[in-house]
C-alpha cells in the first residue's frame, strides 16, 4: 500500500482533469451523486486487480448509479441502530417531560446520556466497519456482500495494522479534501469530495489485493454484480 500516491496518482492519468469535473459536476445534485460514488467504487475494483491508471471513463453512468446507490442503501440500513437510539432517547425525554417529575427527569437524563454514549460507540464502530463492507462488496459483486459479517470481519482483521493505516489515511484524505475545498468555495468542494473518492479506492483497492474479485454475473434485482 503506497500511501504517498494514494493523494497523487488521480492526476497521473492524461485526462485527469476532465475525468474529476466530470465527477465534480454529478456531485452537485443529490441522488445524481450516486453515480460518482459508484464511479470510485469501480475505480477501487480496477486497483485490486493491479490497474489504478487509467481511471475508468465515463461510459457506465446507470452501472456507476446502481452501485453508489446500494452503498447508500447499506449505510443507511447500517445506521438504523443509532436512529433507533435517538428515538428512544426522545420517547424517554418526552415521557419524562409529560411527568413533571424531578427524579424522573434525572433518570431519563441519565438514560439519555447512556444512549448518547451507545450512539457514539456504534458510530465509531460503523465508520470502522463501512469500508471493509465496501470492499467486501466490491469483491462479492452483490448487495447482501455489504452483511457477510465473517467475510468483512475477515478482511479486517487480515492485516489490521495496514487496515487501520489504510483507514486513517482515508480520514485524513477526507479532511483535506473539506479544509481545501472550503478555501475553493462549493466547486472546490465537489471537485476535492470526488478526489477523496478516488483516494479511498486506491487505499482500500491495495487491501483487497489481486485475484479476490467476483467474475461478473447477471444483474440480480437488487443490485447483483455490476462491476
């Protein structure tokens, strides 16, 4: 895993800068963003098979929106657990609320604080999680990839020093890309989120390695294969 040119070899490529507005430009329209984010992710299946240049052309919009729009559909049925958490957190504030009880009400503070503390834990988890069941998926090739829980938890763990490596970079990649892009205005933004995509596909592209990616089967009504 070279770190250093996982933020450099985007621009290697000869049409770099028409390949990166074009994906600048889709990010500008939510749900269109989807074909962007699937854009990376079949970037990342061209670096796990040892091909990070050139990047993909533009020639598979509906592929690239089916896959950035099941990853969607992942994380927000990944995220459902600390939706569930805010609203108990406040049905018990309400409750207490409707009470007018001093006790109740430093109980419900209490049990509010405690569910705070299990949102947190879980979305820390789930940002850990996300990326391996990204590329779980890339591997696979279908939409039930992003809950083989043993086949995630494995890549995880095949090499977690580099794993998490591989993860703090892509954070790091990801500030950048919003310090950067702030100091550029909204283009800049769009332009240094789509950056931080291709970042990512070439850091967790590395991790999957060669010869772990799915041959292509026949599209399955829930997205199967569309790399």
């Amino acid at each position: 895993m070279d770190i250093g040119r996982a933020f450099t070899y985007p621009f290697e490529d000869e049409d770099w800068l028409k390949k990166m507005l074009i994906g600048a430009v889709l990010n500008l329209l939510p749900i269109v963003n989807f074909i962007g984010m699937g854009y990376g992710l079949r970037q990342m299946k061209k670096v796990s098979e040892g091909q990070d240049l050139p990047l993909p052309e533009w020639d598979d919009w509906g592929g690239d929106f089916v896959k950035g729009l099941l990853m969607f559909l992942a994380t927000m049925i990944y995220s459902i657990p600390m939706w569930l958490l805010v609203g108990i957190g406040a049905i018990v504030t309400l409750i207490a609320g409707n009470a007018g009880s001093g006790g109740g009400e430093a109980v419900a503070g209490l049990c509010v604080a405690g569910l705070g503390c299990l949102g947190v834990i879980y979305g820390l988890a789930m940002a850990v999680w996300i990326p391996a069941a990204t590329m779980q998926y890339v591997k696979d090739g279908s939409f039930e990839a992003f809950f083989k829980f043993g086949e995630i938890w494995a890549l995880i763990t095949k090499d977690l020093g580099a794993y998490l490596i591989a993860w703090l970079v892509n954070l790091l990649a990801g500030i950048i890309a919003g310090v950067v892009g702030g100091i550029a205005c909204v283009i800049g933004v769009l332009f240094t989120t789509f950056w931080a995509y291709l970042v990512t596909a070439k850091l967790f592209g590395d991790l999957i390695g060669p010869g772990e990616t799915a041959e292509p089967a026949p599209m399955e009504p829930l997205g199967g294969d569309a790399f």
